[in-house]
C-alpha cells in the first residue's frame, strides 16, 4: 500500500463545496455536509480539511470513482484537476492528439475552441474550487480562530503549517488562471465566501500577487525534503517562482530571466536533489520510491499529486494518462491494466525529436546505451501519419506512464485505477528553467553551468558518462535546442502549451503540426487563442468580468 502525504481517505466525506447556478456568483458557496463550526474545532479535524485541500487534486468528489462531485454542471469523470489542465496544455499542441467525441475535446487540437468549451470551462472551475477550499481553510485557522477552540502548542504549529501550505497551493491555481485564462476573477482569504462578486485581476496584477505570496510564505515554509511526502515546501515555493519568472515576459512584457535563474538554482543546489538512475522508472505505479543514488528520499520529484488505485479512485490524472494511451495492439498487461481507451497518442513532430529506437517491434522499450530512453514510443499497428485524428492508430503510441512496479513489472493495486504519482515539479525543468534563462540572457548564471545542467539530463537519458554519447557542446546549446529537449525530456507532463506561447510558435505559421488549426498538415491561427477565454457562464453571472480579446464580448 502507498503511503500519502495526509490520509485522503478521511477527508473525502467532509466538505462538499459546489458550484451554483450560472446565476449566482462565483465565489463557490459552501455546502458543508458538517458545520465549520464542527470541521474546525479539533487538531484532528484540520488535519481532516487540509485532507482536503490536498485530495481535491486527485479525487473529484467525495465518493470515488463518482456520484458526489465537487463541482456541478462538470462531468466528474473528466473535472479532475490534472486532466482538465493536460488536455488544455497538450492536446492544443504538437504533443497530443485523441480520439475522444466528448463536448470541446476535439476543439482543442483543432483550435477552434470558444467560451463554451466544456474542457477550458471544466478547467477554470476547478482551479476556482480548489482556491476556495484554499481561502476556506485560511480563514478558519487564523491564529485567533485556533485559540478560540483552544489549542495550542505543536498542534497549533501544525495548523499554522497548514495555512502556509494552502497559501502555496491557491498562488499555484492563481499560476494555473493566469497562464491559462489570464484575467480571471480574484478572491482570497480576505472575501467573505457568497457575499460579494470577485473583482477581476489583470494578468499583471495577478502576477505580482503571486509572486508576491511566495516569497511572503517562503522563509516560513517546511525546509526542503523535510515535509511529507507530497506536500509542499519551500523547494515546491522555488520551483513554482523559478517557472513564474521564467514566463514573465509573456505575462507582464517585462522578462525577468535573473530571478528565474536564482529560483531554479535554489533547488538545484539543495542537497538532496538530483536525477534517478532510470527515467523510465519515473511513471510507474510506485513511483513514490524512486530515490537518487546513495539517497533515501524521492528527490527528483519536487512535489506531486499523490494517487492510490484503491483510495483514489477517479477517471483523471494517472488513471486518464495510462488507460487513455493504451489501443491497438498495445498489450494491457504491459501497462498494468484491465482495458484501454485507445484514445491519445503523439505525433511525427515529436517523434522526430528521438533518434530512431533499436527496436519498433514492440517487444521493448528503448533501453540506456547510444539511442535516447526517453523515447516510449509504440510503434506495432500505429502509423507516425496522421490521417484522422480520431483513429487511434493513427500517431505513435505512448509507453511513458505505465502502472506497472519499478522492476519486477508487477500490477498496480487496481487494474481499473491507478497508483502512479503525477510530478507538478521535477528537477530537471530546473535544469531547463536555469539553461534557457542564462541563454535568453540572465546574467545571474553562467554557460558553463548551464551546459553541465542539461548535459546531467542527456547523460541519464543515453545511460552514459560525462562525455558520452548524449552529450551536447556549448555551440549546440540554443534556445531552439532547449524548447526540443524541454519536449524530449517533460513530455506529456503538462508543460507544451506554455513552452510553445514562450517562444512564439503556439500560434501564428511559423511552427506547425498535423492538424493544428483543423487541417492535415497543419494552419496558423491567430494569437488571441493564447488565451483561454473566461467561460460564458461566469461572464454571465459575474458583471466584473470581461472577456479576452478575440472571443466577443
């Protein structure tokens, strides 16, 4: 059985917080099943809550797999955090393509989304939810609220711990909202839930909060590698300002590529983080025990959302990422499950970042030695032409997540669900995050470094030494040969979108691939779709809003 950070189990019956008619406002108003009153008046019980904080990202309602959703007017089975974020930051892009019908999926890769999308619109309310649950549990464990149920000592440090840890994870979701959406409404711990309208936050405001916030908790924050597993502390802190920074360009029209070097370095330079032996050992179903060499922590991972086949069950984030990839002749016992959904696959622009495998027979995956083993491809029965989106043996298959043991290959708990950890940060996008600053021209690093950082990653990937056959020079080190090895190295992990938007080839026809746009080869659209747009229900119920810039009024 997998360890959690804070037993979800317990709190996945507590709170139920729902979205309401388009009608009201968006603050999500509560609808406890328990009183705050009776939630917030033990140590145990925001220990529960917190439970919940952390178990929104992988569970989407209160009885899994479904029948007591988080959030309305959402199909639950889709309205899990990871999968609503990975379909909008890889299915628009060179990375993914799926076969599924669903409303707004295939918008996504054809471009033609707009502010009726169900998956955007699936997106953006589950990041407003989980800032809800954020404010919610803020506002009841200020230091007052806590004295006043008389506790105190270790256990009211705890809390307080707490409150540090919800303040990270609502400034990630405001991350989420402003890559995503850019302007959306904004609320914290100061807004009394269902009184008042959110105002709207220009995308520059909202970046300044945020990085605002970070820093504020950051000297407060459990020490690196010191928190539960799956928690957050302050390398999680780093990593998120090192990726805010790293955008900020396309945020505010101001780059800040200092800053982003000396975030990324922070965790870069703790002891204790590093790269494991294997990268294909990253994406199986007891991911939680990969450690570095000679470690005893699992120090590669930054922070994840933690998953259990039988206490998380859900149809998003690691159960979505295995079943969704797995058709064809792909065999489900070599991923650890019952069935496939022969839905997603990659296409020949990704493909053609790889040196070609030893073996396209299937019967192995590319192993360490003079080829790249980050390429799980599946090529038996696929073609790398894409014909039809919606056939799935059209594109190459994906072998990267598999809920499979490190080693003996064994099943995971659940055949149905799945036990893998998905990363929200990792070290080696601070390598990148580090190499691509000093390349853009952050003077706070230096080439040397920069090279030896994504040098490490290409060494792991090859199975070789300093010198080997990964190995790249400085002259080879561009910023071209960054966004490829940013595809090569976090592929499906939730990154292309941003990637593609931070060097100008999300939109526009400079850069293209099969069916971007809708059409087989591939067509320019124009660059207001960098932008989500604000659904049309918030519009609607929430006058304060407006809309993005192309998608009406």
């Amino acid at each position: 059985m997998k360890r959690n950070s804070i037993k979800i189990l317990l709190a996945l019956g507590l709170l139920s917080f729902g979205i309401t008619s388009c009608k009201k406002n968006l603050i999500l108003i509560p609808n406890n099943q328990l009183t705050s009153e009776q939630v917030f008046s033990t140590p145990a019980g925001y220990t529960q809550a917190m439970a919940k904080v952390y178990g929104a990202y992988a569970s989407t309602g209160n009885t899994g797999p479904y029948g007591n959703a988080d959030i309305q007017g959402v199909d639950e089975g889709t309205s899990d955090f990871f999968r609503e974020f990975w379909n909008c930051q890889e299915l628009t892009t060179d990375e993914a393509v799926i076969t599924y019908g669903d409303p707004g999926v295939q918008d996504l890769h054809n471009m033609v989304w707009d502010a009726n999308n169900a998956v955007s619109r699936g997106l953006y309310y589950r990041s407003l939810y989980q800032i809800t649950l954020c404010n919610n549990f803020i506002q009841q464990a200020t230091p007052a609220m806590v004295a006043s149920h008389s506790i105190s000592g270790a256990d009211a440090a705890n809390i307080a711990n707490y409150v540090l840890e919800a303040r990270f994870l609502r400034a990630y979701q405001y991350w989420v909202l402003m890559d995503v959406f850019g302007n959306p409404p904004f609320a914290t711990d100061a807004t009394k839930i269902g009184s008042a309208i959110p105002p709207r936050i220009a995308r520059k405001d909202l970046y300044a909060y945020i990085v605002g916030e970070l820093k504020a908790i950051e000297p407060s924050m459990v020490a690196p590698n010191k928190n539960l597993y799956g928690r957050a502390d302050q390398a999680a802190v780093w990593a998120l300002l090192a990726r805010v920074y790293l955008n900020a360009q396309v945020y505010t029209g101001t780059a800040d590529y200092n800053d982003a070097i000396t975030y990324a370095n922070k965790v870069i330079t703790t002891q204790g983080y590093g790269l494991i032996t294997n990268f294909q050992n990253l994406m199986l179903a007891n991911n939680n025990l990969n450690t570095i060499p000679g470690g005893g922590t699992v120090s590669e991972f930054i922070l994840t959302i933690n998953y259990d086949g039988t206490k998380t069950q859900g149809y998003g984030g690691s159960q979505y990422l295995t079943h969704a990839s797995v058709g064809g002749s792909m065999p489900t016992a070599k991923f650890g499950i019952a069935g496939g959904y022969a839905g997603s696959r990659t296409t020949s622009n990704i493909i053609s970042l790889f040196p070609t495998p030893p073996t396209t027979d299937g019967t192995k995956f590319p192993s360490n030695g003079d080829v790249d083993s980050r390429a799980e491809f599946w090529y038996p029965g696929q073609s790398e032409t894409i014909n039809s989106v919606t056939t799935f043996t059209d594109g190459l298959g994906v072998c990267k997540f598999r809920d499979v043991t490190i080693g003996g290959g064994a099943q995971g708990s659940d055949p149905n669900f799945a036990d893998m950890d998905l990363p929200l940060f990792r070290v080696p996008e601070m390598y990148l995050i580090y190499a691509e600053a000093v390349l853009r021209g952050g003077t706070t690093g230096d080439a040397v470094t920069a090279l030896g950082y994504i040098n490490k990653i290409r060494e792991r990937a090859y199975g070789s030494q300093p010198g080997g056959a990964g190995d790249i020079t400085a002259e080879q080190l561009t910023l071209p040969f960054i966004l490829d090895e940013r595809a090569r190295e976090l592929f499906w992990e939730g990154h292309r979108r941003t990637d593609l938007i931070r060097y100008g080839l999300f939109t526009g026809g400079s850069y293209l691939w099969p069916f971007k746009g809708g059409a087989k080869s591939g067509v320019g659209v124009a660059d207001y779709r960098n932008l989500f747009p604000i659904p049309q229900s918030d519009l609607a119920a929430n006058p304060n809003l407006r809309q993005n810039p192309g998608y009406g009024n």
